[in-house]
C-alpha cells in the first residue's frame, strides 16, 4: 500500500520567508508584463500598465534592477532583516518608476507587505514599528508628490494598501507576542520544574543525612562513655560509626555528582537549544535513590545496632505499591525513627505497616519524653514539616503528637489502591 502524501500545510510551512517574499513580488511584477505586454492586444487596457511603458531601455533597465535588487533583499531575508526589508521596498519603488507610475500597485506592494510581517514576527517590537512607518510614508510620499503636481485624479489607492500594511504588521506582531509569551511559559516551566527539583533533593538529603547524622552522634556518645570501662563496645560502636559515614558520604557523593551531571546537561541543553532532548536526558539522571519500605527491616536494625531498639510489625497483606507512596512511606517512618534517636530519650520504639484495601498506613510510637521537645519539633521542625509535606503531597492525612500516656506518635495514612501496583517485578518480589 503507498505511503499517503503528507498534508500541504507542513511543507508551507517548510518554505522560507526570502522565498515566500520573491514569490509574491514576481508574480505580481510579471502579471502585467504577460497580460498588457506579450498578450495580443485586446480592447481592455490598462492605465498603469501601458503596451508602451516598457519600450524605452531606460524602462527595460529600471525594471531589471528592480528584479536584481528584490531578489537580493529576499537573499538575505534570514541574516539581515532590516537591510532585506530596505531593498524589497527600493525594488518596488523603482518598478513603478519604470512604468511611470505616479503609485504603488497594491499586488506589487505585498511582497513589502511579506517582509514586513516577517519583520515584525522575528524582530522587536520597535523595529517592526519603524518599518511599518517607513511603508506608510513612502505611500504618503506618493499621494504628496501627486497632489504637488496636480495629477490627482480617481480614488487614491494609498488608504487601501496602508491597510494591508497595518495588517501585516497586526499579524507579525501577534505572531511574536504569541512566541515571547510561549517562551516565557517554557521559562517559567522549567524554573518550577527546577525549584520542585531542589526542594525534593534537598528532602531527600535531610532524611538521608539527619538519620546517619543522629546513629553517628549516638553511636559515638556511647562509645566515649565507655571507653575505659568496655574498649571493646567502644571499638564497635566506632566502627558503626565509621560504616554509617562511608554510607552517608558515598550517597552524598552520588546525589552531588547527578546534580552536577544535571546541571551540566541543563548549560549544554540551553546552548544548543534543544529542550526536548534535556528533559529526556534530565529524567535519565539518577537522583532519587532505590529506596522503600523493603529496605525497613535494613533501617530498624541498623537503628537498633546505635543503641535504639526498632520493633517493625507488618499487618495486612503485603503487595507492590507506587513508588512515590514507597518512598514516601519509607521516608516518614526514617524521620519518625530519626526523631526518636534525637529526641525522645527512648531506648525503644515500634513502627507499624498496614496494607488496607485503598490506604497504607504507618505509624511510629515511642514512650519518650513526648511532652516537650517532640512538640516543638512538631511546630518548628524541618522534619515534620517534611513528612506533613510529602503526605499533602500524596493527598494523605498526618498527624503527629504527644500520647496522653506518654512518648510520642506520628502516623500517616497515604492513599494505595489494590489495583495500583506499579513497582517492579523484581522489587515486589523481594518483598
């Protein structure tokens, strides 16, 4: 079966603007030299195109650099607009010179016409205005120079081609205002798309850091304490010590180094203009970590190794979840568990996973002093604020708070359907 053609409107589009403009222009010069001049004679004639007007070789020489110079300016439409739009509109001022006009034909003023609304679409707003000023007094140099002669006679055609020039420039214009308005949209796009970009990295390295930060604190305060008494718990509480930062460091190190490649593709995606191919190599860019609620069993026992005993209890049917609502779900219990490691005072606490049929729920419980630094970090803290954030995010509900029998609670409920199982094979299985 042959291929279909393709629709006419993508090739006119194909076409360049020079080449649009000589197009127009010699048509509308070579119509009359066809019709008035090689045609037998007939008995319609024509008082600006007379059988006669081309006989002398001053008319012939004239006529030939108008052709010379148009052609020229079209040339050079692209690389220099300005010169371009100067000579389009010589060429057919010497037109008419040649056949003894005393106006511009309105056919032959379209090309000008052309050129202008190119200009005022791909140029500033005051340049396409200077243009279309120069268009209009040169039509009013005419009607001058035939009302200082006395030649005026019949209805001026100077009004009706002022109108197609000012609607050339209507159209050029609205052209380049509907451009700068989509290029500050993309512009605007992108500056979210950046600062939504930080802000989730900068979630990311919080949760990450203020965990491994809290273990090392912990870890190494029970090290000094009994380093005189107990060598060899301080010995292994230093070398958690020393495993938790290698691990912290070499993440950092990654997440740096994606940001790094990020950027550096941004810079080189702006300088060859090509957004389409950044935002797929942006989304390429592994800046978020592998993370879920299978690496929880990982989380609670490295927390109980610093000293702060996790009790994790999995209730309800375990199954593949979103990776937004995983992560976010592992993330919020990593910032509870942090929390009570900085600030409960409590040598224990139980984190609770719940697979219902539309939500997943989570929920950390401690018998620390809840009562008063926990509420503030509630009020003030960077790292509920975080988990309230995420869950608002999801279209979740939180809540965090002091226990009336004591310690503190954060829970969060994040909508997970059944029938929403996106995670990979591989991951689900590992479950």
């Amino acid at each position: 079966m042959p291929a279909s053609p393709p629709p006419p409107l993508p090739m006119l589009k194909r076409i360049p603007p020079g080449l649009w403009t000589a197009l127009v222009w010699v048509v509308a010069a070579v119509q009359p030299i066809v019709e008035y001049v090689l045609m037998p004679p007939r008995r319609e004639y024509s008082l600006s195109y007379p059988r006669d007007g081309l006989d002398s070789l001053t008319a012939q020489a004239l006529l030939a650099l108008a052709f010379v110079v148009v052609l020229t300016g079209s040339a050079l439409l692209r690389r220099r607009t300005a010169v371009a739009y100067g000579l389009v509109m010589v060429g057919t001022v010497v037109s008419s010179v040649a056949w003894r006009q005393d106006e511009v034909p309105p056919l032959q003023f379209l090309g000008v016409d052309v050129v202008l609304c190119y200009l005022a679409a791909t140029r500033a707003r005051r340049t396409g205005i200077t243009a279309a000023a120069w268009a209009l007094g040169v039509l009013a140099g005419y009607a001058a120079l035939r009302w200082a002669t006395g030649t005026e006679s019949g209805t001026a055609s100077e009004p009706f081609v002022a109108l197609t020039v000012v609607i050339a420039w209507l159209i050029g214009n609205s052209v380049h205002q509907a451009r700068a308005h989509t290029a500050e949209l993309h512009a605007r796009a992108a500056a979210q798309a950046v600062t939504a970009e930080r802000l989730r990295i900068a979630r990311e390295m919080h949760d990450t850091v203020a965990h491994s930060i809290g273990i090392i604190a912990l870890q190494a305060g029970a090290a000094a304490r009994v380093m005189e008494t107990q060598p060899a718990r301080a010995r292994e509480a230093m070398i958690t010590v020393e495993h938790v930062g290698r691990e912290t460091l070499a993440g950092l190190r990654r997440m740096l180094g994606a940001l790094r490649q990020a950027d550096q593709e941004q810079e080189s995606a702006s300088r060859d203009q090509e957004p389409a191919d950044h935002d797929q190599r942006r989304t390429q860019a592994p800046l978020r970590p592998a993370v879920g609620l299978a690496d929880l069993e990982r989380l609670a026992a490295t927390t109980t190794a610093a000293g702060v005993r996790v009790e994790v209890r999995w209730q309800g049917e375990r199954r593949p979840l979103p990776t937004d609502i995983d992560l976010a779900a592992f993330r919020i219990v990593q910032e509870a568990v942090t929390n009570v490691v900085r600030h409960a005072a409590a040598d224990r606490c139980r984190v609770a996973v719940e697979y219902l049929e539309d939500e997943l729920v989570v929920e950390v419980v401690d018998r620390g002093k809840g009562g008063d630094t926990n509420v503030k970090n509630a009020d003030t803290g960077f790292g509920l604020a975080g988990m309230r954030e995420r869950v608002a995010l999801l279209d979740g509900r939180f809540t965090a708070g002091p226990r009336p029998g004591g310690g503190f609670r954060v829970a969060a409920r994040l909508p997970a359907p059944t029938a929403a199982g996106t995670e990979p094979e591989a991951k689900a299985g590992a479950r």
